[in-house]
C-alpha cells in the first residue's frame, strides 16, 4: 500500500471520536472510570499505524469527549505482546498487590507468547498493577496467573459479583475458536477456578473475542434484572467481516443461562443473521466492551470502529482507527422480549452548538432535494413518513455525485446505508457495501433516525435505539452538502434538525509513536 501523504490522510481525523494521535489501535482495553477520571486502554501498536506489537495504549478524559493520549501503558516485549483485557479497582487489596496506602488498579490481560518464550504459541491471563491511578504499570512476578495450555485462551473481562451465592471476582473470557465463553472465580484476582462455559450459540460464523457480561434492569426496573453476555465474532457479522452479538439471560454466580438463544450455533447461515441480536448491523463497530465503574450505575460502552477486512488499508496517516462514541445502554421490553437499547452517552449533546438549523413538513419528491451545505461534523435527527416512495432517506456528506445514502426502505421494513458512492472506497475491495438491517416503524407508521457525522464515520440510531448501524466512510473535502431522496414516489420528513456540535480542543498532538 502507498503511504498516504499526512495533509490528506489527516483530513479524515475524528473530532469527537478519539484516535490515537500517530499509531494504529485496535479493541478498546481495560475502561475504568477511577476519582473522576475515565481511563481508556486500547490494543496499541507503538512502533507504527499497522497492527503488530500489541501493546496497551491509553488516555484519559474527564468528560468521554476531550481525551488526552497517554504515554503506553503497558509495553509488549521479547516474551509475550500484551493482548486484550480489563481492569478493575482492587479496593480492599484483595490481591496484595496494594501499597497500603492506596487501592491498586489491577489489570487483567492477555499474554499472547510469542516464539522465543517457551509458552510460545500459547495463550494465557496475566496481571498486572497500578498504584499511581492507572498511568504507570508493573507485572505480576507469578504471570500466568490462568493458563489452560491454549493457543485461542483471551480477552479476559472481569468485575466483581455479589449476590448468592457469595462475594467474588467473576472473569468471562473466551476459547475463541471453540466459540465458547468461558467463566472463572477468583477471591484475589491471582488463583482463579473455573465454573462453567457458555456456546455455541447463535452467530458462529467466525472466532468469538472479547466477551462481556453485565446486569440490567429491565424497563428501569431493579427487580426485574437481567445479565447481558456480549461476544465479538470475525468474521461472521451481519453484514459481513467483524461483528458483535449478544444474549439476554441469568447469571447465578456460577453459570449464564440464556433466554434469547435462537440456535446452537451449529449454523453460519446468512439467512439466520436476522433473528440474531446484534450489538450493531454496520461494519465497523467491534470488539465492544464497557465500562468497570462508570459513575450512578450507567452502563457505558466503547466499541473499535473499524472492521478486520480491511482496517490496515483505511486511507489516514499517520493514525489509524479510532473508537466508536460513547453508547449508554438500557434494556427495554420490546413485543414481549428483552432488547438492548443504545443511545449517545448525553455528555456529547452539552455545550454550546456552533449552529441548528430546523425544517418541518419537508416534502420530499422523487428524486434528490438539496437540503443544505453542512460540515464534516453534525448531529441529524429526522422523522420520515412514507408515502409511495419505495425507499426515501438521506445523502449524506455529498456533493451532487458522490455521498453516502442512509435510507429506509417500507415495504422490506430495512434501514440501508450505502457506501457505494461515499468517496474513495477503492482502498480495498470489501469495503464499497451496501449494508441492512431489520427495521420496525413506529404505531403512527413514522421511522425516526439519529445520525453522529464526524469527518470519517457515521453512527445511525433507530427504533428507540434498538437499532444501530456504524459505518467508516472517506469524503472528499468538498463533500458537505445534505440532501433528502425518493425512490420511485414520495415521503415526508415532518421533523428536521441538523446541529453542529462544537468540537473539543485537539490534545496532545506530540507525536507519541516509540523508536525502537
């Protein structure tokens, strides 16, 4: 691939999506919220802007939107590369590894062992601690502290569990070519037993990683709690490449016992991926995890926007990837069934906006209409009413040719979004898509969206946030326009609002790539 000449590249650089400022990252690692500081880890490659060298990456925020990167947190070596795990706040020094003075923050990861180590080829869980908050590391002396001799043994997620039948770390992580999640106990974070798996089940068209596991209370009601198991899978997403799935059920303590299980995941089946729950039918949204105690109880997660396809070919330079915003998820009750619903944590709609503009009882006729000259980062929220149209929408980040199409087809009751024309797509051949999801209106027949445009990504929220759909799109920089369209008849979009948010502060913009 031809390197990119950095004032090209960098016009796709997220203003409220972080990034890291000059290397590659992948899964979201190790988030902790800790005296009011939220900290995010992410697999990190510090030598370059392709995967390798997996290390932990950091940066800290105040407020999920100005993030300031971090110097590495945790350094892969000759041994082991530092793959994906979690943290969580040792508050009695369960572990030992405190200093008596303050509770350490204790990460969990994986040890991916390379040739030289005689685990080599192997994968196994290893600790290590932080008594400064987080910013500085040091490995546990006993690594591994879990080890099963397995070559496919990762992405260890851990929290604490209280509830019968006692008080204890819980670790869920996965056998990832077994498509099984598999669950441990431990009273000090250092000797773990194993409890129980869960899989396969549902979408097994690819390896299972990253594994998460949490309560919700259903409709807001704490006596009506679920647990939610999250797994990441690649390939096999809905739309094809990387994916993430989830299963609404119980947690004992010892077991999850799963009450939306469609099939044993004895099928890959493309026809089967409908009836599955996914935590989002775009193409780039993977390897979602959430946060270890966020603040008044939310649930706060952060997934990679980037799909394995072709994530090392994306056209920036000299960072690549970035992270999804912030979700905070909820569990509603939806014809009967438990669903998942997601929506923009509420700190990136606080400030002052830079500009609204509204519109109402828009006629939409077959055909495109133009409907202003916007910018490369813009909050849209739409009702549409169908009409005769066969498929009404969007164009999105367009300029009369090119532009990326968000519609919504009645009659198939699908949500499209289409990258086809979105601006330069031929990077790599899997990534010009015209991806779909299962879409239901509302009573009155109308389908409201909600769209987060930054310069490279757009995340579509719909059905009360039941339905989400993620995709990176690469415009050219005279790509700001937004139109409404028809298909073949007639829409109405009653209500129109189109915000620029303002964008924080760029940070840290030293470079923060290592030399070997």
């Amino acid at each position: 691939m031809t390197a990119i000449p950095v004032q090209e590249g960098d016009i796709f650089r997220p203003a409220i999506h972080y990034t890291a400022q000059n290397t590659w990252l992948n899964d979201p690692n190790g988030l902790v919220y800790h005296e009011g500081i939220y900290h995010l880890y992410y697999q990190n490659n510090p030598f370059g802007n392709v995967w390798g060298n997996m290390s932990w990456g950091h940066a800290t925020s105040v407020d999920l939107i100005s993030w300031d990167e971090q110097p590495v947190a945790i350094l892969c070596d000759a041994e082991e590369d530092i793959y994906s795990g979690s943290i969580v706040i040792d508050q009695y020094n369960t572990s030992g590894l405190g200093n008596g003075q303050t509770a350490p923050l204790v990460a969990i990861y994986t040890s991916a062992y390379k040739d030289s180590s005689a685990r080599r080829g192997t994968q196994a869980q290893s600790l290590a601690w932080s008594s400064d908050g987080g910013y500085t590391w040091t490995k546990y002396q006993g690594n591994p502290v879990l080890d099963r001799n397995s070559a496919d043994f990762r992405d260890p997620k851990v929290f604490r569990y209280n509830g019968p039948p006692g008080s204890y770390w819980v670790m869920v992580a996965v056998e990832a070519e077994e498509h099984k999640v598999v669950i441990y106990s431990s009273d000090n974070l250092r000797d773990w037993h194993y409890l129980s798996s869960f899989g396969p089940a549902n979408a097994t068209g690819g390896v299972w990683e990253c594994p998460d596991l949490f309560p919700l209370p259903l409709d807001g009601d704490e006596e009506r709690t679920k647990w939610i198991l999250t797994v990441n899978l690649n390939p096999g997403g809905p739309n094809g490449g990387s994916g993430g799935q989830y299963f609404v059920g119980r947690f004992d303590g010892v077991a999850f016992t799963s009450e939306t299980t469609v099939t044993d995941g004895g099928s890959s089946r493309t026809a089967e991926l409908d009836a599955y729950h996914w935590l989002d039918w775009g193409r780039d949204y993977y390897a979602a995890v959430s946060f270890n105690n966020a603040p008044d109880g939310r649930r706060l997660m952060v997934g990679w926007m980037n799909n394995w396809q072709y994530g090392a070919a994306i056209p920036t330079w000299p960072w690549r990837s970035s992270m999804s915003l912030v979700r905070e998820m909820s569990l509603v009750t939806d014809q009967g069934q438990p669903r998942l619903s997601q929506r923009v944590a509420d700190e990136y709609r606080t400030g002052n906006a830079l500009s609204v503009n509204t519109w109402s009882d828009l006629a939409i006729d077959e055909g495109m209409r133009p409907l202003h000259t916007g910018a490369p980062v813009e909050i849209i929220e739409v009702t549409f009413i169908p009409e005769s149209a066969e498929e009404f929408g969007l164009i999105i980040r367009g300029n009369g040719t090119d532009g990326t199409r968000i519609g919504i087809r009645p009659s198939e009751n699908r949500l499209i979004m289409d990258r086809t024309t979105s601006g330069n797509t031929e990077f790599h051949h899997a990534f010009a898509s015209t991806d779909t999801a299962p879409l239901k209106p509302a009573s009155d027949g109308s389908y409201t969206l909600t769209l987060f445009i930054d310069h490279c990504s757009v995340e579509v929220f719909a059905q009360n946030g039941q339905v989400t759909m993620t995709g990176l799109i690469f415009p050219g920089p005279d790509s700001t326009r937004v139109s409404l369209y028809a298909k073949r008849g007639t829409a109405t979009a009653p209500n129109l609002k189109v915000t620029r948010p303002a964008e924080p502060p760029v940070r840290n913009a030293e470079p923060l790539v290592l030399s070997r």
